[in-house]
C-alpha cells in the first residue's frame, strides 16, 4: 500500500562530490547491518560477563573496549549514516543506543578509578 502523502522511494540515495571537470555521484552504504552487529556483539560480551561465562576482570576491560569504541563510536557513526540516508527510526535507535554505550563505558572507567 502507498500513501499519496508520503515521498515518493529513491533507491539512489547518496552524496554528490565535484571532480575536476564534472559532477558525480557516489552512492551512501546501508548502515544498519553495521548498527545492528555492534549493538548485538557488545551486548554479547556485557551478557557473558554478568552471567559469569567470561572472567569478571577480563571481561570488565573488554566490555570497557567494546563499550567504547564498537558499541559507542561505531554504532553512533552507523546512526549518522542512517539520518543522511533519510531513515529516522534507524538513525534514531542507533544514536540512542550508541551514546549509551558511550555513557556506560565512562561509567564503567569512573567506577574502577574511582
């Protein structure tokens, strides 16, 4: 079903970059496999640490790691990615969820240095 009000689906979508004599087009990648596979892969490694399969210490510096730079870095780039393809409830779920990360790793850090 397609509703009139809405605009209409470009599968183009992209940015456009000048070149010495003319002007191209260089298609965005899809970032939400990227968002999904850092979300999923940090959870992971915070689930197995609670749940006791990993070594707590070890655990604690990975998770600190993966909170950082895989879960909170890449996953709010992902989301950027996903606002300049004009898909808001991607880009919203994967800015959210990366400043979590973000948010948890410095608590994660303030907590062990005190």
């Amino acid at each position: 079903v397609r509703f009139s009000f809405l605009p209409p689906i470009s599968s183009d979508i992209g940015l456009k970059t000048m070149s010495s004599s003319s002007l191209s087009y260089r298609p965005i990648a899809n970032a939400t496999p990227l968002g999904l596979l850092a979300f999923g892969t940090t959870t992971a490694i915070l689930s197995a640490g609670l749940c006791t399969i990993a070594e707590n210490d070890r655990n604690a510096a990975l998770t600190v790691g993966f909170a950082f730079g895989f879960g909170g870095v890449v996953q709010f780039l992902a989301g950027i990615i996903e606002f300049v393809r004009n898909n808001e409830f991607s880009a919203t779920a994967f800015c959210v969820y990366g400043g979590f990360w973000l948010s948890y790793g410095i608590w994660k850090i303030m907590e062990t240095t005190g």
